[in-house]
C-alpha cells in the first residue's frame, strides 16, 4: 500500500505513542441512502445501546484515552468531544445519526462503535506521503462545513499530505479531500492515542473498511498501522 507516513520530530517528542492506522477500499458507490445503511444503522444502534450507558461512558477506558489526549492539545474535551465518543453519545441519548451518504455514515457508524475516530478521504484526492506534525503558524485550514478557512498555529496537530493538511488530528477533516457522490476510491484512517492500541486501530479500519464494502460495495486493501515509535 503506497501511502507512506512520517513522523515531525515535534509531534513525536511531546506524543511519543503515537499512531495510525490506513486502509484502502476501492471502486465503492457512494449514494444518499439506500437500504443496507439503514439496516446497519439499525443494528449498530442496538448493539451499541445494549453495551453502554451515556452516564459511565466517561468511565470507558478508550473514552479515557482520548480525553486524556485532548487535554494535552489543549482541549477541553467535555465541550468538544472526541469524535467517537460524540457519536456514541448521540446514539446513547436515543437520537440517529445525520444522513450525510453511505460511505460517510458507514464510517461514523464504525466510529461510534470501536470509539476511535475514524476520518475517510477521496483518494484521488490525495498526494501521499502523509506526514503528522504541528501546523505552521498561519497555515489555513478549510474544514467540512466550515464557511471560510481557518487559520492554524504551530500548537495544533496535524495529519497532512504533500500539498495540504488533511485533519486536524483528529476531529476536523479537510472540505477538499472529503467523500462525494462522485468518489471511487477511499482511503480510512484512524487515529490513535497514548493508551489506544494497536489492535484496536485495526479494528477500527477493518471495521470502517467492512461497513464500507456492506452499503457501497468495492475491494478492500490491507491494513497498516503506522506507529511514531517504529519511524
């Protein structure tokens, strides 16, 4: 799998366990909606409902792992969550998730489910190798959703590409590599904290990849883990 990762000398001294996992899955058709998201939908909302309380979701050891990361970005992460434990909690409190497509809610569905956050990008949109690191001071960031870019300071951390910065690790995802209707190729990828393991990053993607595949179709690639102790 040609996607490469490098490791910023100053990311990796002050997160020293730091990793990532990527998977690829190809020739996927992306749609609105169909039947076989709404039916997982379905059975991920049961199975997570079943297994967890929104009142000792804080108490979850991975749960634990993130917030202890955010507060090391400098994030309160009791005002902006992870994004897993987010999802998870919407679903806890008895609301859905939005309908963004099938790719897209295939992955929150599998991020909601291992607790990892999960981002999917277009591939063709890509220009690896990716790179995480602090931002430059002034570098522009133009998220999802977001009106009008962003600008970045040398204290956030970033996953990048040759050209862009790709997320804001590891809740806000890029507006220009993001999965449209008209996206062939899917590169997932997961982000990891001191605490979460390696095993479970895989998971996470095999279970992204696997969604995926269920509601879009498509070939899944193997996937690789990524870990600034092996750079």
């Amino acid at each position: 799998m040609q996607v490469p990762v490098y490791w910023r000398l100053g990311a990796t001294q002050k997160f020293r366990k730091l990793s990532i996992s990527i998977g690829i899955i190809r020739n996927v058709h992306v749609e609105k909606e169909n039947d076989k998201i709404r039916q997982l939908k379905r059975s991920v909302y049961e199975q997570v409902r079943a297994n967890y309380r929104a009142e000792t979701l804080k108490d979850d050891p991975t749960v634990r792992a993130y917030r202890d990361f955010y507060w090391k970005l400098g994030i309160d992460p009791t005002k902006t969550r992870p994004s897993g434990e987010a999802l998870l909690r919407r679903v806890l409190h008895g609301n859905d998730l939005p309908t963004i497509s099938t790719v897209v809610d295939a992955y929150n569905l599998a991020s909601l489910k291992t607790i990892v956050p999960v981002s999917g990008f277009d591939r063709e949109r890509l220009e690896p190798p990716f790179t995480v690191r602090f931002a430059e001071n002034g570098e522009p960031f133009m998220g999802i959703a977001m009106n009008s870019p962003i600008t970045l300071t040398d204290r956030i951390v970033v996953l990048a590409d040759e050209k862009r910065v790709l997320c804001i690790y590891p809740y806000e995802d890029a507006d220009y590599t993001k999965i449209t209707l008209q996206t062939k190729n899917v590169l997932v990828v997961g982000y990891g904290a001191q605490g979460v393991t390696y095993e479970q990053l895989e998971e996470a993607v095999g279970t992204t990849l696997s969604y995926i595949k269920q509601v879009a179709g498509g070939e899944t690639q193997t996937i690789k883990v990524f870990s600034s102790l092996s750079k």
